[in-house]
C-alpha cells in the first residue's frame, strides 16, 4: 500500500494522520502474515477500538438522554455498534478497498467480509485514537455513528430480534433452534450462529459472542419473514 493510497483513504475519513503508521496497522488483516511474516496486524488495534467506540458512546448517551434507564442506554449503544451498523459505516468509508490480505483471503471476497469490515473499523479507531487522542475519535464517532442514535432512541424498548423471532414462531406453534460453533484463538474468537426451524436453516450470523451470532442469524432470519 502506497503514500498515496493511504491519503486518499484519509480524504475518505476527514482525519489525516500525523503517524500514518498507525492507519497502517489499522488497515492490516491478519491473513496479510502469510505474505509478509514481519507485519503488525490490527487484532490488537481491534480489541482497543472497541473498547474506546464503546466509551464514547457511554458518554454521549448519558450526557444527551437523562431520562433514560441503564437498559434502555444499552439497548441504544448495542444497536449504534452491532456488526450491522460497523459494517455500513465500513462501506460508506469504503475501508475493503484499503485492507491488506493475504491472497488467498483477498481472492474469496475477504474485502466484503463482514467480519473483516467490523474488525478493521474498530481498528481504525483505534488508531485515531493512538494518533490523536478521544477528541479525534469523538469527531470521527459523531459524524459517522451518532446519527444512527436518533432513530434508536425513538424506540429503546424494542424486543430483540431472538425474542422476536420466538414469539412469531410461537403463535404457529413452532419453536426455533439454534447451533452456535466458534473458531479462531481464545483472544479472538469469532462465532458462527444458525437458526433451525423444524430441522431447516432459516438464518446464519456470525458475531464476537455467541450471543451477538445468534441476534444476527435471527435478524437475517426475521428479514426473511413474509407477515
């Protein structure tokens, strides 16, 4: 990846870089090991991100919704940074483009992975963060996560989509299973959930919890649900 190809990811951003070496691991998947043994990956850059987007979500929803309970605040973030929402703000950032992978994972559509997309999201803001401390990650967070909360908040006690899925399901007399397998290191596991319904796969999803997994595999279930 060239000078130039990280600037115009910056210009994608609104943030440059006064170490662009952060933006560098930020953008590195770990397949890109079986190509350059030496590189930094962003696994560790992805594990702080996360905490940090959760931090500044924290703050902007107990500072702007004081009638709001714990639940109804939980609610909210969960939904601003479910895989979903990263992965939209992924796209519109156009992060796949700028990834770096390995060959083989370039050559199976990695760059569209959702999974890739989440993880390298979160890794970028942690880097914004090493580069530029949480007033840059709070300008990045605003402009691009925010807006998602007014429309969440509308709506805090909304069931989740598990419950959801269950409670259709009930009212034909039919329940729902689920198959949830995980793969990957112990410090970053990535779950694979399927819904059953009768023996038959209705949704699959994948999460960094077992429980993230099955919402997924619910929601993509749910949306194939004719009322």
């Amino acid at each position: 990846m060239n000078v130039k190809d990280l600037k115009k990811f910056e210009q994608n951003i609104g943030y440059s870089f006064k170490d662009i070496e952060h933006l560098k691991i930020a953008l590195t998947h770990k397949s890109y090991i079986d190509e350059d043994p030496t590189s930094k990956t962003n696994q560790r850059y992805e594990f702080i991100g996360d905490t940090i987007l959760d931090f500044d979500l924290s703050i902007f929803l107990f500072n702007n919704y004081p009638n709001l309970d714990e639940g109804s605040l939980t609610k909210i973030r969960s939904g601003a940074v479910d895989q979903n929402a990263l992965v939209e703000l992924g796209k519109k950032i156009q992060i796949g483009d700028y990834l770096l992978l390995s060959k083989a994972e370039d050559s199976t559509g990695g760059r569209d992975k959702s999974s890739i997309i989440e993880d390298a999201v979160e890794a970028l803001i942690a880097a914004i963060y090493f580069d530029g401390g949480l007033k840059e990650v709070n300008n990045f967070v605003s402009k691009y996560i925010y807006p998602l909360i007014e429309n969440l908040s509308k709506n805090p006690g909304e069931k989740d989509y598990k419950t959801r899925l269950q409670e259709h399901f009930a009212k034909k007399g039919k329940k729902v299973n689920y198959e949830t397998l995980s793969k990957g290191p112990d410090h970053n596991k990535e779950f694979e959930a399927s819904v059953f319904l009768e023996n038959k796969v209705i949704g699959k999803g994948t999460g960094k919890s077992k429980k993230n997994a099955e919402q997924m595999a619910a929601k993509n279930a749910f949306s194939d649900i004719k009322e």
